[in-house]
C-alpha cells in the first residue's frame, strides 16, 4: 500500500508538469489551429537556461524562472512575429512541416553549442527528501509543483479575469464573431503563441532539476505532450490538465510495478487505446 501511495504521489508531482507544457499546446491549437511541432524544444531550451543560470551565475532554478518566463514569453511573440505569421494561412500541413523544421534547427543548434553530453542540476538543499507521512518526496519536484499550481492559476486568471484574455477565449471559441466585434486576431493569435511558448520554457525550467539534460529531450517531451493533450482533448486546457496528471500517474505506476524502461511506453499504449475509443479524448471540445 505504501508503494502505491508513493507512486501516486511521484505521478501526480510530475504530471503537473507534463500539465504546464500540454497546457502550452492546447492554448496554441485553440487560437492558432496550430500543432507546434517544436514546443518540446522549448521546454529543453527552458531546461537549458536553468541550467546555465545556475552554473555561470549561481542563481536557484527556481528563482531564475522569473526571468525566464518573461524572456519566453517575448522569444514566442517574435517567432511568430517573424517566422510564423506568413506561415499560418497557408494551412495546417505546412506549418505541421513548418515546425517541425524549426524543431530540427533548434535541436542540433543546442548539440552544436551545448554538444551531446547529458548534465543534471545538483542543487544542496535536494539531498534528502521530504517525508510527509512516511512518503518521500524529493524537495525539486515538489517545489516544482506548488510553483507549477501559482503559474496555472494565473494563467486562469489572466484568461478570465483580463480584457486580453477573454479576446484570446473568444478568438479561440468563434473566431469570426471576435473578428467583427473588433478582436484583432494577429494580435491575439501573437499573445497565445507567447503564452504557449513562456508555459513550455517554465515547465522545462521547473523539469531541470529533475531530468537529466540533453539537446533532443525535447523529442520525448513533445512526443509525451500529444499523450497529454490527445487523453484531455485537443483544445480542452482542462483536459491537458487532467491528461498530464494521468499521464503522471500511469508513468509512475509503470515504473513500479512493470519496469522503468516500459513506463513511457505504457503511456503511448494508452495514448493508442484513447485515440482508437474515443478519438476526441476525455475532455475534447468536438472533432477539432
């Protein structure tokens, strides 16, 4: 019993993870109709700028992500800006291919400058866990989870409670109705793509000290992302919410109780049940 308690507990800490970077992609494919097929990418560069701000400047991994968001935030509004603006009316294939090129880039750009070999994040105060009840909790990852709670709850409130992000619902649910009531849907589509692109980096700021570092962990986390946002529904923030806590969950039992090496493989064959059962996921919003 003890062990399973324990495995829950690990699923639902790292899920919360998995939930910030799915999050990232709902709310681009919501706006945008969009799959960034570079999103994963993010997370790694995320993890590397974690990692490097600890290194070169001795700054905490968790405090460094108040710089990092930020910068994310403004590096997604200029990708778009730039890179993807023209791309995104040509249709959905050719910005799937799209991205998926900027993935390539991005990746061997970090094996260019960071080489292949794998780092991890040491931090002192992480030796020993903490032991609420008798279960151990690594201090990272739950850390990780209290501040992974605080940036989902702002961001549910920059959503409802603010004029730009009820134009980014509204561009998102009826586009064309936005549209004529003066929503200027570059401008939002921009902001989302920000958004989604700020969730990712944190989520791979918050991941660091836990994963091991290296240029094409993004290519795991992506894959592990349309685990997330096809078990929640693609367009649901709630589903991907609920599909990275899963996620969490059935990777932590995996491990335990199949095998360490299996536990990312049982996620893809529950991924493969979801989509052959009920193709819109668990919380889809229609057959988008």
């Amino acid at each position: 019993m003890e062990t399973l308690v324990q495995s829950l507990v690990s699923g639902i800490l790292t899920g919360s993870l998995y939930a910030m970077i799915g999050v990232g992609l709902t709310i681009i494919f919501g706006v945008m109709r969009i799959i960034n097929m570079a999103h994963g990418d993010m997370v790694m560069l995320g993890m590397y700028s974690s990692f490097w701000a600890l290194t070169l400047w001795h700054i905490d991994p968790f405090v460094s992500i108040i710089f990092w968001v930020p910068v994310a935030f403004l590096i997604g509004m200029l990708t778009y800006r730039f890179l993807l603006k023209k791309i995104v009316p040509a249709g959905e294939l050719n910005t799937l291919l799209y991205t998926a090129g900027l993935s390539l880039f991005v990746s061997n750009l970090a094996l260019l400058v960071w080489t292949g070999d794998y780092r991890t994040i040491k931090l002192d105060y992480a030796v020993m866990p903490l032991r609420p009840l008798g279960i151990a909790v690594p201090i990272p990852l739950a850390v990780a989870f209290g501040m992974a709670i605080l940036i989902t709850a702002l961001l549910y409130w920059f959503l409802v409670k603010t004029d730009t992000g009820r134009a980014i619902r509204a561009t998102s649910q009826e586009p064309m109705a936005a549209a004529l009531m003066g929503v200027n849907a570059a401008q939002m589509e921009m902001v989302t793509f920000g958004l989604g692109t700020a969730l990712a980096c944190g989520a791979g700021v918050l991941l660091a000290p836990s994963l091991y570092l290296y240029p094409t962990v993004g290519e795991i986390l992506v894959a592990k992302c349309f685990v997330i946002v096809v078990l929640g529904g693609l367009g649901s923030v709630q589903g991907a919410i609920a599909g990275g806590l899963l996620l969490g969950v059935v990777e932590s039992l995996g491990a335990v109780y199949v095998s360490v090496p299996y536990k990312d493989a049982i996620g893809f064959v529950i991924f493969l049940l979801v989509l052959l059962f009920r193709p819109s996921g668990l919380f889809g919003v229609g057959k988008s």
